[in-house]
C-alpha cells in the first residue's frame, strides 16, 4: 500500500525534474534525492534524460504526491522536448549536466529552473547571478542535497549574494537564440567545442564526451572562459602560445603540428567569430609556462587512459590521421607504415579508430631517411602522386615502405620536416618498380612520361631496362 507523503508540494514553473525531487526531499524532512527515489521504488542514482525515463519517474512519484502520472508528465515533457539538447556529433553530446547549480539569490523561492541544468548557462537570469556548482566558502562540489535551498550542506554557508553586474554577452546570445532558434545549434555546437578546449587545451585526441563529466565543477567560469576563446582574439593568442609551450617537443615536426590543437578547433567552428581572423603563424611567443589542464577524468577515453595515466604523455598522443597528416602522407598510409616497422602505435588494435600513436616518436622516423642539400646525381625528386608511380600503379606509400625496410636508399631534403618528399636513384627506384610490377614494360606509357623527365632521366631509364628486362 502506497502511503502519500506528509508533504506534497506541487511543481513550480520552469522547475526541473531533479529540482522538484530535492524540493520533495527538503519538504519531507530527508537529505538526499536518492532517498525519494529508493522510496518510490527507483534506483538512487536515477537520471531524467529520455521521455522515456520521465514516464517512468512520473508513475512511480505520482502517487506519493497526489499528482495525476498525466499532469507531472505534462509539466516537465516541455524540458526535454528541445532538439538541441541531445546531439551525437556535439564535442558535449548531451548538454545537461548531472549535478546541482544554482543562484543563491532565488533558488528557495523559485526553485531550480532547469535551465541551470545546461552546459552553455552560466548565469540566472533573473538576477545576472552566476550559477553555483560548489560551495563558495569551502569549495565542496554540490551534491543532490536538500540543504542547498539554504546553504552549504558541508560548512553550513549561508547563501549570500555576490554583486551581480549586467548579464553576460554568451548569456544573452544564448536567450536571444532560444527565442528564435536560427542558429542556436550552431552557437551550442561552437561552445560546447570551447568547453573541451579550455578542458583539454593541448590534446590532439578528443572524443565526444556524453555529457558535462561530474568531477569538473566552475562550469560557470569555465562557459565565460568558452566564450571569450570564441571572441577574443586575445585569448586565442594566449592560448596559441601556451600550446607552443607545452607541446614544444615537436618542435622538430615543424609549427602546424605544434599547433595543431588551435587549427583543428577553428576548423570545426560552425559560425562566424572574431577569431577566425587571427593568423596561426610561426612568430609564437612562447610563455614561460603552460596552463595546467588536469581534467583528465571524463575527458579521456577509459581505454586510453589505462594505458596512460600521465596527463603530460596524453598531450602527445594522435590517432592515425594526424600522424599521417604530420608526416605529410596521404590517407591510408598507417597501415603500411605499420607494417614495415618505420612508425609503432603505443596502442595496438585492430580497430583504427582505436589505435594511437606518440607524435614525438615521428623525429626518429623522418631523420631515419638523411638529409641533403640538393638533388643528388642520378636521382629524382619523387612525390606523392607521382607521375611516374602512377604508371606502374605503385602508390608512393609503398615506395616508402621499400626505404624503410632498407630496400631502396633515399634522402630527403635539408630542412625538410615531414616525408612529403624524397630523394631517390633512379636505378634503385626502378628496380624496385620492377619487382614490385613484374610484368612493367617499356610501352606507350613510358614515352608519355618523356614529358615529366629528363632526357637523361629517360635514358638511364632505358639502359636500366635494356640490361634487366
Ligand atoms: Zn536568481
Ligand atoms: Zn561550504
């Protein structure tokens, strides 16, 4: 037999679902949210984040509150209804976070508008009052608590306002965009894409997390820091030369890929910001040092991080694209790398998306081929794409491959920072053509190329042939 709870308060306006529930709990002489989930035969730990799961939530509860299931649905359905609150491809999938904020200036009267909930609201706004996620006084991130309509539940803090100047610019976009919602997918997009920077400045790996991760409290600080990285092209140069600092062991591997955290976050930018306009260039003044990023927890793949848990060695860490890319190689190209011994992942999967690689371990690979000032006799420059590659259907990958495995000597070229291009006898390169395309003749094909070489190149060529073949 279901009892009804001594005290049935009714839900408020723009009330969220967890709110109401610790409205409940506080009325009803408890402390904890969970303790009204347990009692209403639910999980403690019971998160409102699907239509689904509100259904549900609202059949168990309405009978202890005296509330037809229909009308407790009917008042928070509105809450998750929103599109924009849940997307796959967003850097923050889903944008409410999981524990409490709150303004201390209304949260006993008005109780907790679920706008708090969301990862890109920093502020009340009918007060301009930033949003509390941990106590002020003691620092103690907030949990599910029934005290908190007063004060803090750890040190018995009563709230107090802080003065609370104009609403900030990011909040106010945000109403406006709301009101309208053209381009409001795109402000999140961008935003939440902010959040990871700031959390995570100088990876080159990021997942798209499921939603703001728990253990990170000041979102409030951290959505205003969002916003000005967007829009201050200040803090973008900050943030450039912090990078150059704290990934400056690649310095080897040339600017771009130093910097490649900024030019991947700009890249994905959906809308138009200021800092767009400012120039990623090589004239980085380097700070004396790097902003610490220690949010780790929530950020990083738990597959990753159990192989690494140091923060300092996860900053140097690229899937395979980017080291493709660093080394100045086509799509694809890992595999083979791989496969002759030129580049190892520190993680070894079959599944590519899951292997890993340290960017610095790429020095070692590229100073492996010499360096040289010019083209040395007998030899051409060969590229990827190259003509002569694609005459005997040879990618140049694979011609790598063969220097790699120490079957063709080449150099590169003095002061080159990637394998872009190489150096090659012409001898050893057809040769190694040959064993690789056994039946390549002399044909029509070879007159063609005529165009490209050298009349030398062409005759060395044909004397190679005519000795071989
Ligand atoms: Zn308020
Ligand atoms: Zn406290």
């Amino acid at each position: 037999m279901i009892h009804e709870l001594p005290v049935r308060p009714r839900p408020l306006p723009h009330e969220s679902i967890e709110g109401y529930l610790l409205r409940i709990v506080a009325r009803n002489g408890w402390q904890q949210s969970g303790q009204l989930l347990k009692h209403v035969g639910l999980p403690a730990k019971y998160y409102v984040d699907s239509p689904d799961k509100l259904i549900k939530l609202c059949e168990k509860l309405a009978p202890f509150v005296r509330i037809v299931p229909e009308g407790l649905i009917a008042h928070f359905s509105d809450q998750l209804s929103h599109k924009w609150l849940y997307d796959e491809k967003r850097a923050l999938q889903d944008l409410r976070v999981r524990f409490p904020r709150l303004c201390p200036l209304c949260v006993n009267q008005t109780g907790f508008h679920w706008h708090w909930s969301l990862a890109t609201v920093s502020h009340c706004e009918a007060h301009n009052h930033e949003l509390w996620d941990h106590c002020p006084e003691c620092d103690e991130p907030f949990g599910w608590n029934a005290e908190l309509f007063f004060g803090c539940p750890n040190c018995d803090y009563s709230w107090e306002a802080e003065s609370a100047p104009d609403l900030p610019a990011h909040q106010q976009q945000f109403r406006r965009l709301l009101a309208n919602s053209i381009g409001l997918q795109d402000f999140i997009h961008d935003l939440t894409l902010a959040l990871r920077a700031i959390s995570r400045p100088y990876d080159s790996i990021h997942d798209n997390r499921g939603y703001w991760p728990t253990s990170q409290r000041r979102l409030s600080e951290s959505i205003t820091a969002a916003y000005e990285l967007l829009t201050e092209p200040e803090a973008l140069k900050g943030w450039l030369s912090h990078c150059a600092y704290a990934r400056s062991d690649l310095m080897p591997l040339g600017t771009e890929v130093v910097l490649s955290p900024i030019s991947t976050f700009t890249n994905k930018l959906r809308g138009q910001w200021p800092i767009q306009k400012t120039v990623v260039n090589n004239n980085v003044t380097v700070p004396s040092s790097a902003i610490t990023a220690s949010h780790v927890d929530g950020w990083i793949r738990p597959s990753r991080l159990r192989l690494t848990r140091d923060d300092f060695e996860l900053r140097f860490q690229a899937n395979a694209r980017e080291v493709q890319h660093a080394l100045g190689l086509p799509k694809g190209s890992i595999i083979i790398l791989i496969e002759s011994g030129a580049v190892e992942p520190i993680h070894q999967s079959r599944i590519p998306r899951d292997q890993f690689f340290d960017l610095r371990d790429l020095e070692a690979v590229i100073a492996a081929i010499p360096e040289v000032n010019q083209l040395p006799e007998n030899h051409i420059r060969l590229v990827n794409n190259d003509k002569i590659l694609k005459q005997h259907r040879i990618k140049y990958i694979d011609v790598l491959a063969g220097v790699f495995s120490g079957s063709i000597p080449a150099f590169r070229p003095a002061g080159s920072r990637n394998l872009s291009c190489i150096f090659v006898d012409i001898d050893d390169l057809l040769l190694f053509l040959l064993k690789c395309q056994p039946r390549c003749r002399i044909s029509g094909k070879m007159v063609k190329s005529t165009k490209y070489y050298s009349e030398e190149e062409i005759a060395a060529f044909k004397r190679f042939l005519d000795q071989r073949v």
